[in-house]
C-alpha cells in the first residue's frame, strides 16, 4: 500500500495557504509514490506537522521553522522512494 502524506497545519494561523502549496509540490513529484495527501486542520494553535502515515517527518515547533520545499521533497524521498531523483532539487 502507497503511503499518505498528511500536512497538519494551524488555521488560526491562516496557514491553509502555506499547507496547499507544499501539497501540491508533493503531489506533482510524488504523484505515483504517494495515495495521497491529506490536509488536517489541527485543534492545538501554531501547529504544523508533516507526517509520513503516523511517523511525523517535520514539526515546526521542534525546529522552528517551516521547511522549505526542496528539504521537504528531500525528507519524503528518503523515507517512499530513496533511488528517485529529484532534478534540480538533489542539488547542494
């Protein structure tokens, strides 16, 4: 079974935005890896989670910050499909 991916996002915080795009840059790489990804609005204010099924890949909290795209393209390749290559983003 393909994974899913779920942006947890903060809608207080107005970070609707912010989750749709990171979802559609996910879905447009990871269109044949993935079944899907899934936007939740969470209960608890400031929270932005990016897990993987359960296993949380990025906490804004924890690190204090949001990922950038290409680190997060690089986080969910690492963990579906480790031999896919990213283009431009593999790139230091």
């Amino acid at each position: 079974m393909k994974p899913t991916i779920t942006i947890e996002y903060c809608p207080k915080c107005n970070w609707l935005m912010r989750a749709a795009y990171m979802a559609q840059e996910l879905l447009t790489t990871f269109s044949e890896d993935v079944y899907g990804v899934t936007l939740q609005p969470s209960h608890t204010s400031g929270n932005y989670n990016i897990r993987i099924n359960e296993a949380v890949i990025f906490d804004r909290k924890e690190q204090g910050r949001f990922p950038d795209i290409k680190e997060l393209k690089q986080l969910v390749r690492d963990i579906i499909c480790l031999d896919k290559s990213l283009g431009h983003s593999d790139k230091v």
